[in-house]
C-alpha cells in the first residue's frame, strides 16, 4: 500500500510540471476549438471540416501541437501519448464499420461493441496514462494485503479481474457457435441448442473461476471447495 501512495504522489508531481501543463492546456485548448467550431453553421468552402470525424480532426490537430513542440523544443510526450490513444479509437472504429458490421448481425456489433470493444480501449487508455504518469510496474507490485493466506498485489488482482470479465462477456458468441454447430450436426431442437449454450458458458467460465483463485494464491482446499460448490450448481442447470 505504501508503494501505491507513492505513486499517486508521484502522478500529482508529475502533474504540476510546466511542460505538462503546457501540453495538456495546449490539447485542451485544440479540443475545445474544434468542438465549438463544429456547432457553427456549415460553411460550403470548408465543408471538409465538417465532413471528416471529429477524431480525424482531433490527430490533425494534435500532430500539428506536436509539431510545433518538437521545432520549439519542449517535450511532447502526452502529445504523442494522445496522438496513439487517437489512432487505436480510429482502428477500432474502422473494425466495426468495415468489418464487423457487414460480417455479423446488427445486435451481435451492438453486444461486442457495448461490453467488449468500448471497455477494453478504455482499459488501454487508463494504463496508457498511469505508465505515462508513474511506473505501471512498480503500481502492479504494490501489496493490498493478506487474502486467504496469500498475498495479493494490484497486478495480479487486476490481471485476475480482467481474465473474468472477458471470460464473462466473451464467452457467449462462442459458446452460440459452438451449440449451432452441434444444433445442425445432431438435428436438435432450439431449446435444446440454448440450453447446451447455458452449460458451455457455465463451465467454462467456472474453470475460469477455479484459475482464478488458484491464480490469486488461494489455497488448495478453498479452490476445491469453490469448484465443489461450482460443480453442484452447474449439475442443477444441466438437470433444468
């Protein structure tokens, strides 16, 4: 826990540096204007202005900020950092239009879109910042105490946390595969089909589970209790 106040120290130092200032007054001042400039009244002469994305806008804007930087001399690195953060929104946006949406449903685009594209970049954007603010690895390190008789730190919670989440998001578009392909193999009926769906996910995110508590430490008589418990509820859905 000390290490963690430490770099939270370390982030509000950071912070008031000149030249960080300068540049994040700098990008926020772009923003502002090209937000404000895209509420006026579309002009015919610069109707490009209005026809590109405001996120192709905000890189122009901000590789011209870092430009200007770089011939002055003055560091630029959250430029830069913003500069990469815009180009993985733009890929992302170009996945879904370009090859999501005309692959796949409408509502299949909407649930990948909703709980695993948009929360995943925003995941890169959070560690994206924290390492440009402080040590990513030194924040990953720090102890958050005694769990089940296992130390636990930041980075393996968060990394134990994150492999659920996906396992819990993820799990349905494959499981759906899955159970259509053994729904058109074995000529099952579509209740049948969802409910060999419901077991596929239930299992393989109980594994999941069961990683991670042994991930996290947890000794081995609480892993199998859990799984103990696991299995007893997921025989019950079988049975339903």
């Amino acid at each position: 826990m000390t290490i963690l106040v430490a770099e939270i120290l370390g982030w509000l130092a950071f912070l008031n540096r000149p030249s960080v200032l300068l540049q994040l007054l700098a990008l926020a001042a772009m923003a502002t204007t090209l937000i404000q400039l895209r509420q006026l009244p579309q002009q015919p002469r610069f109707a490009l202005f209005w026809r590109l994305p405001l996120s192709v806008l905000l890189l122009l804007g901000g590789g011209l900020i870092a430009l200007v930087l770089a011939l002055a001399g003055a560091r630029h690195g959250l430029v830069e950092l913003s500069l990469q953060i815009n180009l993985v929104w733009l890929g992302l946006r170009l996945v879904e239009v370009q090859l999501l949406a005309r692959s796949l449903p409408g509502d299949t685009v909407q649930l990948l879109r909703s709980r695993l594209i948009r929360p995943l970049f925003l995941i890169y954007v959070s560690l994206a910042l924290l390492d440009a603010l402080g040590s990513l690895q030194d924040m990953a390190q720090a102890s958050l105490g005694v769990w089940f008789g296992s130390e636990i730190s930041l980075g393996r919670l968060c990394n134990v946390l994150l492999v659920l989440y996906l396992l819990l998001v993820g799990l349905e578009l494959p499981a759906r595969w899955v159970s259509l392909l053994i729904k058109r193999g074995l000529s099952i009926s579509e209740g049948s089909r969802r409910a060999i769906e419901q077991i596929l996910r239930y299992v393989l995110f109980a594994l999941g589970v069961v990683w991670a508590l042994a991930r996290l430490g947890v000794n081995q008589t609480g892993v199998l209790a859990v799984a103990g418990g696991l299995s007893v509820g997921l025989g019950f859905s079988i049975k339903e």
